[in-house]
C-alpha cells in the first residue's frame, strides 16, 4: 500500500539547540549522535540540560569521549550503544566515569565494533531485515546480544556461518553540519565519519544544528556537498562552534570558516573527569550553568573562539626546533616501543607487500607513522589509513591526534568507515592493521574492554573490525599483567596477529595457531641480561613462550630515528 502524497514540509526553525530538543525529544526516545568528525555537541549538551535527571533515553553513538561525558553526567541515557567508552586526546585511556559500565553505572550498555555498528546503521537505511559482518565472531563481543546478532549457516558454503545482525533505527539522528538551507538541505564536508546511514536509518527523521542557516540558492550551486537531504530534516538550529571541543572541515562552503580541535578543552574535560567531584563541577560550568549555546560561547570567549579557526597558525610552527632540542635527550622507554614496533611494520610491509597500514589509536598509529616516513626515505611509499576517513595520511607534523582535521588536507582521500575498515581493510588483502591492548595473550587475543577485576578500559573501536580481517602487527608495552597466558575478555581475536612489540623486543609467529618467539631484543637497554633473551622473557612477561632458534639482538636506537620520532611529537605526548 503506497503512503498518501503530502506536501514536502520544510523543517522547523528552532530559536535554538534548546528548543529544538524541548520540541521533539520525548524522555523515552532512541536518540543516536551521529558520528562525523564533527559531532553535534551543542545539541548533546541540549538533550543534557533539557533531560537531565530523567533517566529513560535510548542512545547510539560511535564513540562516548570529550563532551559525550554530558550524557552520562546528566542522568538522561537509561541505555547506551556504542564502540568506545574513554577518552582520545592526546592518546587513548579509560575514563573514571566508565570504570563500572560492566555493573550497569552510569547507565547499561551494548558495546559494538565499529564497522559492524556501522553496518547496523545501513541495514535500518536501506530496510534490509539484517546486515552481513564479518566481525564479531571468536570473540567476547558476541556476548548477550541474542536479539541483535545471529550466526547462521551460509548457504553457499557448508560447514561454515555468517553472521547477522539486527537493523538499528532510532527514533531520531542528531547531528552538526557546514551549513543548511531553510528546506533542511545539511552540508557536511569529508571525512565523514559513519555517513549518512543514521540519518537514513531513524524513523523520526533528523535534528540538524548547523553553524549558519544559508539561502536555498547556496546549496543549489553545491548539491554534490548536500550529505543530508531536507526530506529526512524535522527540525534545524543554528549553532557557532556546534562541534565544539571537535573540529569543522568546511572547505569555505556557505562562507563559513572551519575550526580545529581545542586540545585545551578536551584536556580539561580529561582532567575534570578523572574524579566524580570536579567531574560534576565541569557538567555545572559548561552545560548547565551557561543556559543554553549562546552562554557556552559567552564562557568560551570570542577570543579563544577566534584562535581556533582553521588557516590560523597551529602546532607545526616550531615543530622542526622542538625536534631537534628533543633529540638531544636518550630514547625513552614509550619511544623504544614505537621505533621498535616501526621496524616490525617496516620488514612486514617490505617482506609480506602490504600497501596500506591502518592505524589504530595510540602508539599503534605513533608506530604506522613512524614506519611510514622510514619507508618513504627509502622509496617504498606505503598509504596510511584511520577508520574514520583517512586514506593516504601524511600527518600534520606536531598534531599527534589521530583524528585532527589538520591531516585531511595532506590526505590522499577522505571518506568514511565504510570505505575505510570495509574496502581498504576487510576488503584489502594487502593491508596490515597496527593494534593497541590492554592485554594480549600468547595466542594473540586482545583485550581492550574489561580488566579481570571488572573495571572498563574503552572497547573495541575498529579494532576487532580489523583484526577480524586483516593481519595485524601489536604495539604493546611488556609487563606481567598485559602479556598474560589468557586475557581476560577476548575484544578482538588473534587469529591474524602476526607480531606483537614490546618496548624490549618483537615476539613473532610463522603463521595462525603457531607459537610467538622472542625474535630480538634491545640488549643496551638490558645490561644484566643482555645475552639471555629467557630472562628478559620472564622479567616483562607471564608468557611461557620461547626465544627463536635465530633469535638475535637488536641495533640500538639510532638518532635518526629518534628525530623523524620526535618531529611528529615535539611536544612529547608519546614519551
């Protein structure tokens, strides 16, 4: 039966955030904050003011960090889905606030992998009854999702499963855009993050805050810049710094200027959160004390507002001297680490012909940098690639962040997850993905979920995404308690894990299911057991593994490498 035909209705214009959110957001809704690069957090730090203490919202979204912290601090969200609950800046950490997500605190949760979330998103777009993924199986993640993930027999190859999962369409799609006309028409500029799909995908349609409302014949002369249609728009805000800590690409559309991350602000918020108290404090100063958008940039200040504009001087300006001040100074231990684990993926892209290596967050994508450039010197250009767009990264020198919108402009291609952990990973024979844990174990399962005591450290991300489907490399500081004989939550399998580093030397395997071997180590940096490669082993370890039969030492950390280290971490977050 097909639907009456009505009229095309244009979107409510809200004064602001605030009334949008008082207009169309009921307490027991599904609300899901769409994940680009710039999030929509005028309108999460709405929802919190308007909804706080109310305790019955559904919510959906990529990653819970920096100024998703309101959602929990409010007591709006009764339930939340995403892939990572912590903080990102400058590198990848737990955050107090989730320290009790297993028991239920601050709200309950169904954590993802990013791809598979994201596919999710597309089957509720496109009215598929389910979504095929090739993540999530062999490991912890699969758990209690009974009415959301199936694993069935496929029917082109028997004895084997796929699996399945359910649909996600929320009530309504909150998201920040460039710009909109007053048809509801949002522009947004890749990478793209998660994409259109959730706007697609939820059944109420889209609250859209955008920096500045532009007449139709703006976006008429752009349409290939249009992300999401009017038709799905209900209700559309402006709102000036709308990402805000989060960056805008803008690419000048509609006149307006792009921002960069406020790595202050996202520092504080890090800061503030470490304690439940001063955790409170910044919810008061930020979110509910200002009243409303308007009074958050009254408290920001037009003059930090101003600074933040793209085109404006960042952190690269005196990258090339805080190097070389740096390099004066030895190798720290975390530095080890990475020109380690930058040798490793350097001799696996030569030896096994990899052309692209995604970075996960953290030392992991510190070490694909690093390889990258070393590789670069010597005529063997390899493309980097981070989930939410980038493709080809050459990274802001100085800008450790990941996810900067600094490195957009020196990227070969920006896209989105899909194009990124589907096409250029799982889809990509030749990629290799750089991985992080909180602990690995000697089959090469990574944790990064939940520490055998029950305290949350972040989720997967991408990572289980990736190790479901590529080789992987890991980057991982040695001690007992993170390389452990079983972890204790298996985030993403080890099946494809091909090396795993540590700051004292590279752990190896000749293929799935074979045992790692101590391949080499730094032996300067052990001076008592320089020659016993076992006693290395047991001192960082509680692995039962062995060294290889050509197991040999390790050059010592060269100064060159320490420069091309340290010019892509002046300020030494990485130290």
């Amino acid at each position: 039966m097909t639907a009456p035909y009505r009229e095309f209705e244009r979107p409510y214009l809200a004064d602001d955030v605030d009334d949008l959110v008082r207009r169309f957001v009921r307490p027991d809704m599904h609300l899901h904050f769409a994940a680009t690069l710039s999030r929509p957090n005028a309108l999460i730090y709405a929802v919190a003011r308007v909804l706080r203490g109310q305790g019955g919202l559904t919510a959906s979204t990529t990653a819970v960090h920096s100024s998703a912290h309101a959602l929990a601090l409010s007591g709006a969200v009764r339930h939340m889905e995403a892939c990572f609950f912590g903080d990102t800046y400058p590198s990848p950490r737990p955050n107090r606030i989730y320290r009790d997500l297993v028991a239920g605190r601050p709200f309950t949760v169904q954590p993802w992998s990013l791809l598979s979330y994201t596919q999710r998103l597309v089957a509720g777009a496109t009215g598929a009854p389910y979504a095929v993924t090739a993540s999530l199986a062999g490991s912890d993640l699969a758990r209690g999702k009974e009415l959301d993930l199936w694993f069935v027999p496929d029917p082109a190859a028997p004895g084997e499963h796929v699996a399945l999962v359910r649909p996600m369409r929320p009530d309504l799609t909150l998201v920040h855009g460039v710009c909109a006309d007053r048809r509801g028409n949002v522009v947004l500029c890749a990478p793209l993050g998660e994409g259109p799909w959730a706007a697609y995908a939820a059944t109420g349609g889209v609250l859209a805050s955008v920096e500045r409302i532009v007449p139709d014949e703006v976006v008429d002369a752009q349409p290939d810049r249009v992300v999401i249609p009017g038709q799905r728009v209900i209700g559309l805000a402006e709102a000036e710094l709308g990402a805000h800590p989060q960056s805008l690409r803008t690419e000048g559309v509609g006149g307006v200027t792009g921002y960069r991350d406020d790595y202050d602000f996202m520092t504080d918020i890090v800061r503030s959160c470490a304690d439940m108290d001063t955790a409170d404090e910044w919810f008061r100063d930020w979110v509910t004390e200002p009243g409303g958008h308007g009074g958050y940039l009254e408290a920001l200040g037009r003059e930090r507002i101003e600074a933040l504009a793209l085109g404006r001087p960042g952190r690269a300006g005196a990258v090339d001297q805080a190097a070389e001040t740096l390099v004066q100074g030895p190798a720290t231990e975390q530095e080890r680490l990475l020109v380690l684990a930058a040798r490793a993926i350097t001799a696996q892209v030569e030896v096994g012909g990899y052309d692209t290596l995604l970075a996960g967050i953290g030392s992991s994508h510190m070490a694909a940098w690093l390889a990258a450039a070393v590789l670069r010197e010597r005529g063997r250009p390899v493309r980097v690639a981070a989930e939410l767009g980038f493709y080809g990264m050459d990274p802001e020198p100085g800008d450790v962040f990941l996810f900067s919108q600094a490195h957009a402009a020196r990227s070969e291609q920006l896209s989105s997850i899909l194009e990124i952990l589907g096409a250029q990973v799982a889809g990509n024979p030749r990629c290799l993905g750089i991985l992080a844990a909180a602990e690995v174990d000697e089959e090469g399962n990574l944790n990064t979920s939940v520490l055998p005591d029950g305290r949350w450290v972040t989720g997967s991300g991408g990572a289980n995404d990736i190790a479901s489907t590529a080789d992987c490399l890991v980057v991982a500081p040695a001690s007992s308690r993170r390389y452990v004989p079983r972890v204790s939550y298996v985030t993403s399998p080890g099946g494809r894990v091909r090396e795993v580093v540590s700051q004292f030397g590279r752990f190896h395997r000749s293929g799935p299911g074979e045992p790692f071997r101590l391949r080499s180590w730094l032996p300067s940096q052990e001076p008592d057991s320089a020659g016993d490669p076992d006693a290395l082993i047991a001192r960082h370890t509680a692995w039962a593994v062995k060294p290889a039969d050509d197991a040999a030492p390790e050059p010592d950390i060269s100064s060159a490498e320490l420069a091309l280290l340290r010019r892509l971490d002046p300020e030494g977050h990485y130290r």
